[in-house]
C-alpha cells in the first residue's frame, strides 16, 4: 500500500474538500469553509482531523506562527485516482470497465456528461 492509499472517512474527506475550495487556512478558516452538516463541529475535532490527514500526508502545515496553516498537500485528483483505483481493485477485480459499465446502467448522467462520454468512445475507438 502506497502513502496515499489510506482509507479516507467522510469527515476527512470534508476536511480536504474545505482545503481544495478554499486554499490553505487555519482550523478556524477550515472550519468556516466545512458543508451545513459539519458546521457544528468543535474546533478540536477539526484540529484532531487535520492532524491525522498531516500523519496520513494528505496536509501539510506551517507551524511557525502561533496559528497553524494548514494546507492540502495532494491534489483533489490525485485523491480520485487513488481512491477509484482502490475501488476497482477491491470491488471488481481490477476492471475498471465493469466499474465504468456499473456507473453507466446505475446513475443518472447528464446530457453533458453522456455526450462527452459518446465523444470519447468515439475518440477511443479511432484509435484502435
């Protein structure tokens, strides 16, 4: 297992979201930048947070004045690609076209996403 392939709960996830909306902050400025439903939340328990995603090496802080910043250290991306990858790995055996079969026949998908979906099939079958 990579450094980043740690399992990640929803509440990091929020914690990381905050970061990548807003760029980098202090618990305070995280905290302000959290979903509705995480806006209760203590500041220690989104101090505690940040630290385990630091531990995880998903943040990174300055710690050199007396308000620590906190920043994302890993792309918004970079996360997706790790976790998608974990998730065909575990769920479908590493064929990702399953999980891409799964998603077309299960979700709704915008008349957007389904013409670039068509334009890349397109794209990919030129290529062959």
């Amino acid at each position: 297992m990579t450094r980043y392939e740690y399992e990640l709960g929803d509440a990091e996830l929020d914690v990381l979201r905050a970061l990548w909306d807003s760029g980098p902050g202090t618990v305070r400025d995280v905290m302000a930048h959290l979903p509705a439903r995480r806006r209760g939340v203590a500041y220690t328990t989104v101090q505690t947070l940040l630290n385990r995603l630091e531990q995880k090496g998903y943040v990174a802080s300055d710690k050199s004045d007396l308000a620590h910043v906190f920043r994302a250290k890993l792309t918004r991306e970079r996360v997706r690609r790790a976790r998608v990858k974990s998730l065909v790995g575990q769920l479908y055996d590493g064929a990702a076209g399953a999980l891409a079969l799964h998603l077309v026949k299960t979700q709704k998908l915008s008349r957007e996403e389904l013409a670039e979906l068509h334009k890349l099939i397109e794209t990919l079958d030129a290529d062959e």
